[in-house]
C-alpha cells in the first residue's frame, strides 16, 4: 500500500501529468526579483535563479586630502550585528535556515537579495521541506508546485492575488488561489455560459481545466455548479491549441501527444477534484491562531483512528469551538478528543436527517412533475390523487430510502414509476366503477350515497347502470354540481385530483329525485331509460316551483331541457320537484327563436356525423364545418351533419324564456305639460315638469290643473 502524507499518496504523485504546467498567480517571488540581478533559466535555481557565492565588495574608505584616513568612530569596542551572517558559507546558512518554519523563510526571502537567491536556489529545496515539517500538520505540496509557491500559498499572507486586498483568508484549493469576492465575481466563468464567454473555444477545454464549486456570489457555499478561472480557461486553451495545431499540419506523433495531452490533463483535474474533498488544511490562517487539522492530519500524525467519513471530519472541524491560539499539542487534542467525537455523534445524527429529509423531498417533486405530466396529457380528467400514488408500497419504500449519491439511480427509479402509472390509473378507473355501481346496485338501494368499497359479490361494473337517466353523482367537494351518469363522472375536473386529498363519489339525492320525476312525467320507466333516451326525446319542461318573471311589461318562463331541469333543481335546493311539460305548440315557439350559443365555438367537444374521423378526438367548431364540406356538404347543420359530445362539457346549456304574457311595446314619452308658475312655452314631459316644480318653487307634490296642465 502507498504511503499516505497529507492528503494524496505517493502513488497519486507518480500518477500525475509531467507536461501540465502550472502558470502560478500564488506567489511573488520571483516576480519582485530586481532587474539587475544575474538569474537566467540555465542557473539551475527552482525558479530560474542564479545563486553566487562572490560575496559582497567592502566600501572603500574615504581618504582626506592630507592622505590619513579619518578615525574610526567607537574603535575601541566592537558592536554586536547580525549583518555578517551574509558572510557566512551557503552550508551554513542552508542548515541554519533548516530550523525554520516556512513563514520565517518566507520573510528571509524579502529580507534581501543575498537570502532571496540562496532561499530560491535548488539547493533549497530540502530547507523548505524541512521547514513544513518543523512547522508540523502541513501535507505535501499540491501536484505541479513548487514547495516555494505551496509554503506562499499557506503562509505568504492574506492579500488576493488579484488586485492584493488583504484579509483574504479562505484559499480556493481548486483554484489553488487566494482570491477577493470582487475578483471571484470578474474571473470565474460559470459553466453553462462558457459559450458565451468564449465563443471561440472549444467546450471540450471545460474537461480539462480545474474548476471549483463556490461562485463569486456564494459568500463561501458550495454547490454541484463548475467556475472556471478565465485565465486558467486561456492557458489551456493556448496549449491545446499548440496540439492541434501540429496535427492539423500533419506533424509525425501530434494526434497522440494531442490525446496524452488531454488525458493527462483530465487525470491531473479529477485528482484536484478529490483533494479539494480534503481540502480545509488550516482553519484560519491568522499569525495569532496555528490550528491545523485536517482528516489525513489526524489520522496520520495524530494517530488517531476514528471511523468517520472525511467530509464529516471537516465539516465539524470548521467550527469555531476548535480554534485556539496555541499549537494543537498531542496533550491538548487528548483533552480535545472526547468533545469531538461527541459534536461529531451529534452532528453526524442530525446531518443524516437533514440529508434523508432532502433526498425525499427531491424525490417527491420528482415524482410529482412526472404525474402531473402524465394526467395533463389524459383525454379524461379523471385519475387518482397523487396521495394515494404516493401511498403505494414500492413508491413509499423508494422515497424513504437512505439518500443516493448518484442521482441517476433516482431517476432510473422514477422512470421505473412512470412506466406504472397507466396501469395504475386504469385499475383507480376500474374500482370508482365498481364503487359506483354498489351504490346503484338494487341490493343497496339507491338511498345510499357513501361511494365506501363494500364486499357484496360486485367485482364487475355495470355499464347500463352507470347511463340510466337515474344515475346523478355528485363529488364531496362541490354539492351543487351533479353529475349525471358515468360520462359526467369520468370528466370530472375536481381539484383535489392534483392534491393529496382523495376525491370521493357520492349519490346526489336531490338530482336523483329531479330526474325521477321527469321521467314520471313523461311516462318512461326510471329503471331502463337512460340518459341518452332522454336526450333524443327534447322534451322541455316549466320549473312549477319558481314564479313567472316580469320583462318589458310580460312574464316568462324558463323552458329547460331535462339535464338544465336537474341542474335547476339541485341550484335552488327546491323541496319537491315539480314540472310543467311543454306542449307541441310551445316546443315550436321556443325552437323558433335563435338558441344560446352552446357550446362554445372554440370548445374541442365537436364531431363529425358522417365519419368517424373525430371520435375519440373531438376539435372545434369551425374545424368540424370545414371537415364536413369535404363531403360535399355546403351548408352544415348542427344536430343533422355534426354534433358535440356533452360530456365534457360541464353545465348543460341555460334554458330558453317562454313568454306568457306578451311584452308591451315601450312608450314613447311626449312633451305635452306645461308648468303654470313659469310664463314660458317650455314643455315637459310628466315626471319632468313635477321634478322642475320641486327643485324650482318648491311645490311638493305638484298637482295637475294647479300647478301644471297639459296642452
């Protein structure tokens, strides 16, 4: 097994692209280096730097006219200074340096030339990796950095390293910089407009480029998005340009450099991706504050060997409860132990919860568009709540299983449901038939109107039954709508459908009652006739319940078909239903006027009488005029060439008025008074001259010959 220190194995390190070169924005180093200075690539320095062991030229003694030097000030005692130890050898200085921690050598490094390119050289390696283990907790150095730009990175300071604001303390390990909210929000590019922002690239550069999880908008929360570092996009790009390039000019070898290249880089991202899992290697960066806990941390160095997930360890490490401002000592994580695994207990308890309650939450809005899209598509509203689909077994179990972390097998499942839902709409159609039909059944009676599945050997339903005339639902959720016969039922737009309330089917007696006394009247059997029957009958009827009403000087009737009758009387809550039939003569009257405009034109209830091209898909009016010219037919007439399905339409049409009483013909008002106080010729009509003498001479009331007269 590969030997494990800090968060990759040595085994991942060999495992790592050689040609990914890491353009680092981490450091300063070698950007502040003066002008003057002798580095060039060839010095064989880590950073292009030349280290000299020529050794400083003394100043030359200012020399006085008379040719004696002036007398040195103090001769006579030697100060103590530490400015010689530039002197000193390189060993020396390398061994001295080796003590140090990796922020002191970042300091030396800024101190001064001479340090600067002894601390860059080569030969200065093992100092700095000395230096993180002297400092203690520190893991190795990403893949393709320096253990200069990783001590940089960990302690160099807080400064963006964008535009150099300080107080910057999160380190983005996916970016591998540090980096200020307002640059995050002008350098990362969010995946889904990486076309837009690069329209020249190619996409394929978004699987090769590191990325991380936090948006510059985010204040620090991770999401499952992609930003990409626009001048990492840039870099790489440029590189893989290169690749192309030669191959495109048919170089020998360029298309396999071109897929290494590419293979390479993918490999070098998907490890970025798995450190970044451990990536809190300091909780706060602060020179007061030297807290370094990381999982591999504890259990590598710490000895400590807990059990627990990585994230988990992570997650209650960046509490505020374990930072201090002293050195996490084997002494102090002893009495520190205890507390953690006891948070960690509690933690681990309640984040199970919170990601049980998600995933089923997730689940269920899931679960729900893919049934609301199925019923949508039904040609009939009728199906069963979506509380009783979640109900079902294999449904329940799936959404109260442990979370996933592929959400693809959740989809799968879903899919898997979708695949369900016909057959478990067709047996919920099923079993309200057979429901209705026990309430209907003559063992029941039809005083029964709790629509309760009841074992009394129905296990069929009986279509005839469900189309008598006498067969009036209605749902428990609208009172006053009944519905008559199944074809009423199955069209049934009830809102709770869509909820996880069951709608449930009960018999409406005031519509039952209605029907039977039509049906009484005309003298048909209420056991055989059905609603159909009654239809092609058109028979009319009076409400004897309801008073003549007055228009225009005559009183009305409405005269109503027998569904619009059973609507009337289940609307008005009558006590006793009670019905006038119209004659021969009175039907001919009330056909002789233009009827109301039902259905609508632009209703889909419309069909064809001459084919079957619309059954079962029935469309608009004007669709099914244009369709029955094709028959040679020039002027269509409803009711003979094409007619329209009643059930889905809700409400039966209004009733048509039937004048008793012929109307008056209005009257015409004329100017025929005159008002006697005034000596005037204006006239007025009668209420306008009584109306002129109270507002004018306050006569009230006026009366004729005194105050005014006709001419």
């Amino acid at each position: 097994m590969a030997r494990s220190s800090g968060w990759y194995s040595d085994s991942d390190l060999t495992n790592m692209p050689d040609d990914y070169d890491y353009d680092s924005p981490l450091t300063d180093l070698e950007d502040s280096t003066d002008a003057n200075s002798e580095l060039d690539e060839s010095s064989g320095s880590e950073y292009g730097g030349e280290t000299s062991k020529k050794q400083p030229a003394k100043k030359r003694v200012k020399v006085s006219d008379a040719g004696i030097a002036p007398a040195t000030k103090g001769a006579g005692k030697k100060k103590k200074t530490l400015s010689l130890i530039v002197t000193m050898s390189i060993d020396i200085l390398l061994e001295i340096f080796s003590f140090l921690e990796p922020a002191d050598l970042l300091f030396l490094s800024r101190a001064n030339k001479a340090f600067r390119k002894v601390l860059l050289s080569k030969s200065a390696v093992s100092v700095w990796k000395a230096a993180r283990v002297n400092r203690g907790g520190v893991p190795k150095p990403m893949p393709n950095m320096s253990e200069v730009q990783w001590a940089h990175l960990l302690f160099g300071g807080s400064q963006c390293c964008v535009c150099g604001t300080n107080g910057i303390m999160r380190i983005d390990f996916g970016l591998r910089r540090r980096a200020c909210t307002s640059c995050l929000k002008k350098n990362l590019v969010y995946k889904p407009n990486f076309s837009s922002e690069f329209p020249d690239l190619d996409p394929i550069i978004m699987d090769l480029v590191t990325y991380t999880n936090i948006g510059g908008w985010a204040h620090g929360h991770a999401s499952g998005s992609k930003f990409f570092w626009s001048d990492d996009v840039l870099n790489v790009a440029a590189r893989l340009g290169v690749y192309q390039k030669d191959m495109h000019m048919f170089k020998l070898g360029a298309k396999k450099r071109l897929e290494d290249f590419k293979s390479s880089c993918k490999k070098y991202v998907d490890f970025i991706v798995k450190v970044r899992i451990l990536q809190v290697v300091f909780i706060d960066l602060i020179p007061s504050k030297h807290v370094v806990v990381c999982d591999d941390w504890i259990k590598e160095d710490r000895k400590l060997h807990l059990g627990h997930d990585a994230n988990d360890v992570a997650r209650v490490l960046h509490h505020n409860k374990y930072s201090m401002d002293k050195e996490l000592t084997d002494a102090r994580w002893k009495r520190l132990l205890p507390t953690f695994e006891r948070d960690l207990s509690e933690l681990k308890k309640k984040w199970l919860l919170e990601d049980q309650r998600n995933a089923s939450h997730r689940r269920k809005m899931d679960l729900r568009e893919m049934y609301d899209n199925y019923v949508r598509q039904l040609r009939r509203p009728l199906a069963p709540s979506f509380g009783s689909f979640l109900r079902l077994c294999d449904v329940a179990d799936f959404i109260n299983s442990p979370p996933t972390v592929d959400q693809e097998s959740d989809n799968n499942a879903c899919r898997a449901f979708a695949d369900k839902l016909p057959d478990f709409c067709t047996g919920y159609i099923h079993q309200t038939k057979v429901a209705l039909t026990q309430l209907l059944s003559p063992s029941t009676g039809i005083s029964q109107d709790t629509l309760m599945p009841q074992d009394q050997g129905i296990t069929a339903p009986d279509e005839t039954l469900l189309q008598l005339a006498t067969s009036i639902f209605r749902c428990n959720h609208s009172y006053r709508v009944p519905l008559i016969t199944w074809d009423k039922v199955q069209y049934t737009t009830c809102q709770s459908s869509y909820s996880a309330i069951e709608c449930t089917f009960l018999i409406s007696q005031p519509g039952v009652a209605a029907a039977r006394s039509l049906l009484s009247l005309v003298g048909l059997d209420a056991k055989t006739t059905t609603a159909t029957q009654m239809d092609h009958l058109q028979h009319h009827f009076f409400c004897s319940n309801c008073p003549p009403r007055s228009e225009n000087g005559g009183t009305y009737r409405m005269a109503m078909d027998w569904r619009r009758s059973v609507f009337h009387h289940v609307e008005n809550s009558h006590a006793e239903p009670r019905w006038v039939l119209l004659n021969a003569a009175q039907l001919q009257v009330i056909r002789g006027r233009h009827p109301p405009e039902y259905p609508s034109v632009t209703d889909r209830v419309w069909y064809c009488n001459k084919c079957e091209r619309h059954q079962g898909n029935p469309v608009d009016k004007a669709t099914v005029i244009d369709h029955i010219r094709w028959h040679g037919i020039a002027a269509p007439k409803q009711g003979v060439d094409f007619s329209y399905d009643m059930a889905p339409v809700k409400v039966p049409p209004t009733g048509t008025k039937f004048f008793i009483t012929p109307t008056q013909p209005p009257q015409k008002h004329t100017k025929d008074y005159r008002c006697k106080h005034c000596n005037g010729s204006r006239s007025f009509i009668l209420e306008g001259v009584k109306e002129h003498i109270k507002a004018k001479h306050k006569i009230v009331p006026a009366c004729e010959g005194t105050d005014f007269c006709k001419f």
